[in-house]
C-alpha cells in the first residue's frame, strides 16, 4: 500500500508526539524514585560514639559535624541535633539566656559639672492693641515771649524748635501745656498724650 504525502507527514507527527511523551514519563519516573544518597555514616558515627564527657567532648563534637559534607545533605538527623542540644554555655561572664545568672554592677553615672538653671521665663505677650509710639521729641529748656507766654525748646534730631501752648510741631506734635519742668505733649496721629521731662541737652 503506498502512502501519500499527506499520511506519511501525519504518521512522522504521531511518532515524534509518542517519543516526546516517553521521554517525558521516563523523566518523571526517575524522580519520583531517586537513588538513595550515601549518608555520612562516618561523621554520624563519630558524634554518636563521643561519649558526653565533658561540655569541650560535646562542643568538639557539634563542631566537628558541621565542618563535614553531612552538612550539604538537607535530610534531617536527629543525632547531631542532640548532640548540639547538650552543649551548656560555659562562658566566664554573665549569661544573658539565664535569669540566674550573677548581675554585673553597672557604675552609677558622675553628677554633672554644669549648674542646674532654671529654664527661662515664659514671656507672653500682652492681651490687647500695643501701645503708642514714643513721641521722638527732646524738651530741654524754655524762654519767655514779649507777651510774657513761656516757650519751649523742642529738639528733633538736629532740628530746634521753638512753640508754645496750641502750636503744632512737625505737623504732628500739638503742643498742650508747657511748664518749667516739663511738657505735655499730644500725637495727633495716634491721639496719644506724652509728658516730657526737661533733659539736659
């Protein structure tokens, strides 16, 4: 019977399908059912035959098994985890694992050199409007008039003036009442009343 293109193309892909599908059984098989691994009988043997001693024999022991190959095989051995379990802490200092252990006194601290102050006041500020600007006048003299109405000196930076009661200096100071002393003077602009005393100049 001759086959055409056509079967023989199928029967070529049914049979590359059949061998993929063995080899992919074959492959699984061979896992599930791994050849057993050699165990490191030797090291096992050697920390099962360590007779516990002395904490060095147990300690050399643990210390010994995980220096070996056993340590590359990831099945469990109770063996070298009893081993490991038998170790005591032997340390000379205290051990922080046990609540009977001998505390360490730990010094007290040295007072410090610095004074203890006071911690700074609290400065709160005051409740309402602020107060008015001081009047940047100086009164440092007064003089007479012909009429006979006292004068007084009035000094503001570097400029001298010369007023007496009801006049206005710097377009802002009304001049109200001038003594020997002292005098009353009024902030127009911030309806504020100064006393200024007589200073020397």
């Amino acid at each position: 019977m001759k086959m055409t293109p056509d079967t023989q193309k199928k029967a070529v892909a049914v049979g590359l399908f059949a061998l993929l599908a063995g080899g992919i059984l074959y492959y699984q098989l061979s896992d599930a059912n791994p050849t057993p691994r050699p165990a490191a009988a030797p090291a096992q043997t050697a920390v099962q035959q360590a007779a516990p001693a002395s904490r060095t024999a147990l300690g050399n022991a643990a210390k010994a098994l995980g220096t070996t190959s056993a340590q590359l095989d990831p099945t469990l051995k109770m063996g070298p985890m009893l081993a490991a379990e038998k170790v005591v802490y032997s340390g000379s200092g205290r051990n922080i694992f046990s609540a009977n252990s001998a505390p360490i006194d730990i010094p007290k601290p040295i007072a410090s050199a610095r004074p203890k102050t006071p911690p700074p006041p609290v400065i709160t500020a005051p409740l309402g409007p602020p107060p008015p600007p001081p009047i940047d006048l100086k009164f440092f003299g007064t003089a007479t008039s012909a009429n006979g109405k006292r004068q007084a000196f009035l000094l503001h930076g570097q400029d001298v003036f010369l007023a007496t009661d009801g006049e206005i200096v710097q377009r802002r100071y009304r001049i109200v009442t001038v003594s020997a002393n002292a005098v009353v003077v009024e902030d127009m602009a911030n309806d504020n009343r100064q006393t200024l005393p007589l200073v020397g100049r």
